[in-house]
C-alpha cells in the first residue's frame, strides 16, 4: 500500500494562531504543568498541526496541539 504524504511545514508566529471555541479543556493542573516544565526545558518536540484561515495565510486555526500550544505560550 502506497501512501502520499503532502508536508508544507513552516515556522509560524504563535499570535497568528486560534483556538477553535469549542475546545474545552479540562482540569489538568497538575499535567499541565508537566508539560509547561517539560517545554520549558526542551522546547516544543512535536509540531502544532493548524490549517489556513485566511487567504492571505495571515491566520491559521489549531487542529491538533492546543493543549502544547497554550503552555508553549
């Protein structure tokens, strides 16, 4: 079986990314904080998946990754 693969990977500002409103964290201080430490010391590991909002590519909407991206912040 032969699979395609299609990666445009860029570097993006984190302030040209949202959040889509029906993302609801829940409670997870403690494991939140795990993994704010855990950025802190070793970066983001594993890329923010996002799609194009905008035509301009001015804004991109987070598909997976929020919870990485908002301790990443």
């Amino acid at each position: 079986m032969r699979t395609n693969h299609i990666t445009n990977a860029a570097i993006l500002p984190t302030q040209s990314l949202r959040v889509p409103e029906s993302y609801h964290a829940g409670l997870q201080k403690v494991q939140d904080d795990i993994l704010r430490n855990s950025i802190a010391l070793t970066g983001i590991q594993q890329p923010l998946v996002v799609a194009r909002l905008e035509a301009d590519g001015s804004e991109y909407f987070v598909i997976d990754g929020v919870r990485r991206l908002r301790a990443g912040r």
